[in-house]
C-alpha cells in the first residue's frame, strides 16, 4: 500500500523538523487530545492491554506531559488468559514510569458469581471483560478512559468520535453521538456517565508501526516472529497455553508465527511469519492482504459482532 | 534511500452528495483501485453482496459502517476511512446527503482540506448540491472538487459534463472558495477515479486521485502567533523544580525562542524562554505542532489564555457576531443560557440577539423569528467573560466555537466568528 517498502531505515522523526509530515501530524494530534482529557476530567485513565495501541498512547501521554509524570493510572482489564510477555513488559513499563497500575480482575467477576464463564471450544472471555471494566470504572469513580482503538480497525469503529460518551450503563449510542467539530472537544456529562476517549483514532495500522520505529518504542516480543507451540483453528494459528482446550482431533505444531494484536490468549491468532525485526513487520504490514483484526475468533463470530459489544459497553 | 513513508503529508477531505449519487461506490472504488482493502474486508463484502442477490460485487457496502445502516441501506452518520499512496496519506470524512443531517457535514468539514462534492449527471445539480457547497465555503475549505458521476449512464458525453460544469462555476462565484475541480467519472465503472478513462477521450486533466494527491495543502493560516494553552505544566521533581511550562497547540502562525510574546487577556509581555516537545528543544514551533513553552517571565498563565505575538493582536470581546449552524430540534430561547466552549476556554453565553437567516440553497439572507433544527443563522452573541477571538476567515481555528446546552450537555450550535 505505501511506497518503496523494500529500503525502509530507521529515520528519527525528529530529523526532519522543517516539515510537518503526516506521522507528526498525528503525534501532535493525539498529544492535543490527551491533554484535554487531563484538563476536562476529574478522574482518568489510560486503558492498557499491553498491545501495541496502548503502548503509544502511554508513549504519547509520556510525551504530553514531559517533564511532569504521566498524570493518569494505566488501568488493565485482565482476563486472566495473557500471554506472560504481556504481564512481565506491563509491570516494567508501570515501573519505568512511576504510574498506579489499576488491574479490573475478570477471574474475580467470575468468582463473585458477576458473570458466568462459557464453556465449550471457542469459549472465551471477551463479553466478561464488559462487566469487570464497568465495575472498575465504578469502583474508581473514573469519568474517562482513554484507549489504543483505532477508527481503521473494523467498521463500527470508523464512525466512533475521539470523546465517546457512555451513558449510565456504559452504552454506546451510535446514533446519538455528539458532532465533534474542529478540535473543540465537548467533555460535559451528567454524574454517573463517563467518556471513553480515543486519541489515536486517525490512525491506521501502518501509522502505528511507522511510529514505533521512529520513536524507538519498546513493544512486546510477542509482535516479531518466533518458535512456539500452536495449533490450527478457525484457519488461524493458536498459541498453545494452559488456558486452550485442544481438542483430540487437533495437532500441535512448532511455528515461527507473530502476532498482530495482542489480546485474550485464548482467542488471538498468529500469523505464520519470518519478520524478527520491526523493519520486517512494517513490510510485511505495507504488504498485507488481511486486517489485523481477521486473526481473531471473536471478530469472526458474525459480521456485526464489534458493533454488538461496543454497543453494550466494550472498549 | 529516504524512507518515503515520513515525508507523506495528511491531507483530509470530506465528501458529499445526495441519496444516490454514488458517494459509496465512489470511496469503495478510490480504496479498491488504490490496492486499500484487504482481501477479508473484500470477501465480508462479497458474501454480502450475494445475501443481497445482486449480481457483482457491490464496493458502497466498504463504507457503509453500522448494522442499522445496513438494513435500511443508507449511510446515517459520519464515518472515517484512510488510505495512503506513496504521496498522502488520506483522511476521508465521509458523510450522509440528507437534509436532516447537515450537523454530520457541518462536522465532517470542520477539519477538512478539501470537499469532494458529488453530483449525477443525469441530473445536474440539485438542492443538495448548492447546500454542500455553501457549507463547504462557509466552513472555509480552502479546495472542491467537483465529481460528476454516473458518466456511463449518459454516454460519457463531453457536453453534458460541460454544460454541469458551466452551471455550477456560475453558482460558484457567489462562494468563498480558493479552487475548484471538475472530475467526470463513473465511481461504478472507475472512470477517472484512480486509472484515466477509455471512454472519455476528450477529458484530458487529472484523474480524482492524482487530483487529491496534488492540491496544494500547505497550512494557510494567517501569520498572526496564537498559541491557546491547554494546561500548565509543573513537575516539581528535583530535576525541574522550578519549572513551569504551557501546553498547546499552535493555532497560527509560529513560535521561536526569543520571541517577544503578549499573554491574553492580562495583556502581560515577555519572551520565549524554551519549547520542548518532551526532552528534544525546538528552535520554533509552526502551526498544527502541540507542544510546551516556557516564558522568561514569571507570570500568571492558565488554561484557556492565549501566548500571542506582539503584532496581528486577536480582539477581546463579550459581545461576538457570530455564524451559526444549528443543529438542535430545540431553537435558541431568549435568554437562556449555554456554555460556550472556545480555544480551550469556556465561558457562559446568551443568543442576545438573532440578526438573519442564511438560504442556503440561494445565499441569500432573511429574516429570522424561528430557528429550526440545521438553520444556518446569524446571530450575536453575550458572554459574561471577554473571549480572545480572531475572524473565522482568518483563523479557522481561533475563529471557531461551539455551543453546548447546559441541561442536556448536547452540543447545539457550531459557530465561526464573523
Ligand atoms: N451506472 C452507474 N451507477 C452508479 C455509479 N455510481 C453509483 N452508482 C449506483 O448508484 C446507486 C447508489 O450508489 P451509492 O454509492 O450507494 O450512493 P450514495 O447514497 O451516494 O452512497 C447504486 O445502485 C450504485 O451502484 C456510476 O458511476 N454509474
């Protein structure tokens, strides 16, 4: 999809400062949004998967408000089903940063009898994160929270605003949202509702990769490609972990896959690949004929199924 | 070798048409010709189009987003989508024709470079047509270009494209716009989309995508400085114990260590101490760059001031003319009052009184009494603080407000300062 992918180099953004290319652009952008968060908001915090969207976003919100600390807790809905990368780079990065780690435990949904596990092979605990991160956000009084999600990734999301407002039970009326015009961001809420904001909304797939590499950003190993154990579902690659039930007629295979999205490991699939280096996942990206979100069983379940949980209250 | 990937610029442009006009097949075709779907968003739409019994692929369905749209078949909100060639990245706000939605095209010409405006050529040009139009000039966007669809239908006829063309830059003259156009295509077929056109010979300029990739989109602010700050920044670290920076986003012109600077509304001076954007100093800071400056002085600043420069000062004022378009089934009450929310500032504001009515579709205007839901209005404005305005022809951005009810927190007006 973009030029010459084949002579990519690693060229800070910061080089070349006498234009403003598209990537600065939407850094200054996103920066913008962050800071009106922090200044509309009483009480806010930064959604953190441990995925790559989340992770510029706490860079950005590093850079907006430097030298100061990041003056909001990451908050991490967890569904007990990570990928141990994920929880190692997550407690490192809270370390580094000297942030409150919020953590909204589905597990403990599940203990307190809140929701009911389901059960059989494609089980998953994607709809139980609803109900964690609605308790969290009411157990933390939070007003906002910002996430990595990108209006780029699936049809729903191309028509969500940079300030989302939920109403008392967390729902989203996507017929009924405010205008956003210019970049007067309209924050105001009646008490118990609450925003979820997206600062990196203009961005696609490429950008984010493109921005990792110039900024130099530290991301999960899981997104450069690897051995590990796998299995083949849904015509996507399953990480073989002690949360997936491989069933009898399944095999196990030892592939060097990567993944694209970083989520329930459950359900997240890789890609067979040979990109050890983010020089490689960017042309392989630049050469991609799938979204990244076509690796995920529960995008897969029916063609409205984003759409159906952002309205009940998903990220 | 450059990495060709950094030096793209962002162009954003909105488009625009009536029910039927093809604004779907059109972006679905820019995106499929342009190499942007992937081949699952490709198929997703290819078992839809089957479900539905048509006989090809029909591209309208990339776009249209949400299951309520798909049932009835029509596009009812904004919707975003990007694609890139090796010379832009692109930023498509895409939005619906029906009257009842102007507020959507209001919003989606908000941050756009350029409106891509559709008209049928079976049909020439329509109510819809001059309403966009006119939104698009009263939105300032600087460039339209002006598609006219549906070539095949009138056998790619070199003189009905002509006389459309002549129609329309006549009713283009009484608008406030920096260029136009004029593209004939077929979004169904891909004539002059992204690939020239076989069929049209005599048609010899740009294609749409070449067209986009070209419009000069330099930022064309005014030079005046106006940076609107966001928030104050104080680490109270050891390291930076003392330190008090401003956080913003340069509305115009641009900032450069050293420059004198006059703080709004105190009216205060001093000089550019430093600009950072986290740890790298910068030397200036140019428009659209958010960034954090510190002042030689130690001076009272807070969220909702204005850093300007020493000439080109913006107005301060309580009492504002202003441009409305409104876009709650409620008009404005006598008297009541709702929170103006302006370069990061919010003050309290009353409709003191309602001056004239736009016609959109004539540009003429008219008196007022009644004030209806997507009425373009003129009016002025009282609030009980001074704001730090600039014209809206001036400065898109310091020219800009909105209005916000107080009781249900909707947003109901989007303004620019006249
Ligand atoms: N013959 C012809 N039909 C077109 C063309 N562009 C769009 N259409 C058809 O016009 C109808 C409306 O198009 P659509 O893109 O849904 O219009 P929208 O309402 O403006 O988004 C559909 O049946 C399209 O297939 C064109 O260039 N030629």
């Amino acid at each position: 999809m973009v030029g010459d992918i084949e002579q990519i180099e690693r060229i800070s953004l910061k080089e070349s400062t006498s234009h403003f290319n598209h990537l600065k652009e939407l850094e200054a952008e996103a920066i913008y949004v962050i800071r009106e968060v922090f200044s509309q908001f009483e009480k806010s915090g930064i959604l953190f998967s441990g995925g790559k969207d989340s992770i510029v976003v706490t860079h950005l919100a590093k850079k907006a408000f430097w030298p100061a600390k990041i003056p909001f807790p990451l908050v991490h809905i967890d569904t007990g089903h990570n990928f141990p990368e994920t929880i190692k780079f997550r407690d490192e990065l809270v370390e580094q940063l000297g942030v409150d780690l919020i953590i909204g435990s589905v597990q403990q949904s599940i203990n307190q009898g809140r929701v009911k596990e389901e059960t059989g092979k494609d089980a998953s605990r994607n709809w139980l994160q609803i109900t964690t991160l609605l308790d969290t956000i009411e157990e933390h009084q939070f007003d906002a929270l910002m996430g990595g999600a990108r209006r780029d990734e699936e049809k729903a999301r191309a028509k969500e605003r940079f300030f989302s407002h939920r109403d008392d039970f967390g729902q989203w009326d996507p017929k009924n949202q405010r205008p956003e015009l210019w970049n007067i961001f309209n924050g105001k809420k009646h008490k118990g509702e609450h925003f979820r904001v997206f600062p990196i909304s203009n961005w696609t797939e490429m950008d984010v990769w493109q921005y990792i590499l110039a900024e130099n950003i530290a991301i999960p190993s899981l997104y450069l490609a690897h051995y590990r154990d796998v299995i083949c579902r849904n015509n996507t690659w399953l990480p073989v972990s002690e949360h997936l039930h491989v069933g009898e007629e399944e095999t196990i295979h030892n592939k060097k896959v990567r993944f694209r999205t970083l989520g329930d490991i459950t359900i997240t699939g890789g890609i067979e690949s040979d990109a050890d280096t983010l020089e490689k996942v960017i042309m392989e990206v630049a050469a991609a004929r799938q979204t990244e979100r076509g690796n995920r069983a529960d995008d897969k379940r029916s063609e409205t199924s984003m759409e159906d949980r952002k309205k009940e209250g998903y990220f | 070798m450059e990495n060709s990937y950094l030096d793209m610029e962002l162009l954003r442009f909105t488009t625009a048409g009536s029910v039927d006009d093809g604004k779907s097949t059109l972006i679905g075709r820019l995106l499929y010709d342009s190499k942007s779907i992937f081949e699952d968003q490709l198929e997703h739409v290819a078992n839809s189009s089957k479900r539905r019994g048509l006989d090809h692929t029909d591209l309208a369905l990339l776009t249209d987003g949400l299951k309520d749209e798909r049932e009835q078949g029509i596009t009812i909100d904004v919707a975003y989508r990007y694609f890139a060639t090796p010379k832009r990245k692109f930023i498509i706000a895409d939005t619906p024709g029906h009257i009842q939605y102007t507020r959507n095209m209001v919003t989606g010409a908000s941050t756009a470079n350029v409106a891509l405006i559709l008209i049928d050529a079976r049909k020439g040009l329509v109510e819809q047509t001059f309403r966009h139009s006119y939104i698009a000039s009263l939105l300032q966007i600087p460039h339209l270009v002006v598609c006219i669809n549906k070539m095949d239908l009138v056998n790619y006829d070199e003189e009905i494209f002509r006389s459309i063309q002549l129609e329309y830059a006549r009713f283009a003259s009484k608008l406030n716009v920096k260029g136009i156009s004029f593209i004939p295509i077929s979004a169904l077929h891909g004539d002059n989309v992204v690939n020239p056109s076989e069929n049209m010979p005599w048609y010899e300029e740009k294609t749409l995508l070449s067209t986009l990739e070209q419009i000069d989109v330099s930022k064309t602010t005014s030079a005046a400085v106006r940076f609107p700050v966001q928030t104050v920044i104080r680490p109270k670290n050891d390291t930076y114990h003392d330190y008090r920076g401003y956080a913003g986003r340069v509305a115009g012109g641009q900032l450069a260590v050293g420059d004198s600077v006059v703080v709004l509304p105190s009216g205060e001076t001093s000089t550019v101490k430093q600009i950072h954007l986290m740890d790298e100093e910068l030397s200036v800071a140019t428009t659209g760059m958010s960034v954090v400056v510190s002042l030689a002085d130690d001076i009272d600043v807070s969220r909702g001031d204005m850093i300007t420069g020493i000439t080109g000062s913006p107005k301060l004022q309580q009492d504002i003319e202003a441009t409305l378009c409104w876009f709650s089934r409620k008009g404005p009450q006598p008297r009541s009052r709702y929170t103006l929310m302006h370069s990061n500032n919010e003050v309290k504001a009353m409709v003191k009184n309602l001056n004239f009515k736009y016609d959109v579709n004539s540009l003429t205007r008219e008196g007022v009494d009644t004030v209806s839901v997507n009425d373009i209005i003129n009016v002025t404005l009282r609030t009980n603080k001074p704001l730090i305005t600039d014209k809206y022809a001036e400065n898109r951005t310091t020219g800009a407000l909105i209005l916000v009810d107080e009781n249900t927190n909707e947003t109901v007006a989007a303004g620019m300062i006249c």
